[in-house]
C-alpha cells in the first residue's frame, strides 16, 4: 500500500482520489502526530466487506471448502451441452 502525507493527500486531492478508485488500490495518508487513515473507493471497500462476511460464516466457509472437493475429484456439477449453451449464451 502506498502511503502520502496528509499535506500532500489535501494539496493533490482529486488526483489523489483519481488514482484509488481507477487503480483499485488503497492509499494510507499519514498526519504528523502519527495517526494515519486509509482511503479507498466505495467499491473496493463493499468487496472487502463481502469477503469478511463470506470468511466469517461458518456454513460458507463449509459450502466453499465441499465445492472445492467435488471439483478436485471430478464429481461436480457437469452441465449438458445444452445447458452450456444457455450459460454461455450461444
């Protein structure tokens, strides 16, 4: 992550905002006194949000790890040719 004084982050504001939310990269501003903060754009932060959610539900974390299983083995869901067509709309 990169980091940028606060001085820097309030002098170059929209550039600085810009380059977060096209880069999808968060940005740490520090202050003199020490304390910093994180600057990310909205969506990366509800994606963040959904990974915690996911990551903190047992049953999830159950579902992914049988998914994972089936598929190592080859006994996961096998749709039809026709099916196939339908999901990947030829």
């Amino acid at each position: 992550m990169d980091t940028i004084s606060v001085n820097k982050f309030r002098d170059n504001l929209k550039s600085v905002v810009e380059q977060v939310v096209s880069r999808h990269e968060p940005l740490k501003v520090t202050r003199r006194a020490g304390e910093a903060f994180v600057v990310m754009s909205a969506d990366d932060w509800e994606q963040e949000q959904e990974t915690l959610h996911v990551l903190q539900s047992k049953s999830l974390m159950q579902q992914i790890a049988d998914s994972l299983e089936t598929h190592t083995h080859g006994k996961g869901y096998q749709p039809t040719d026709e099916q196939m067509d339908e999901i990947t709309g030829i």
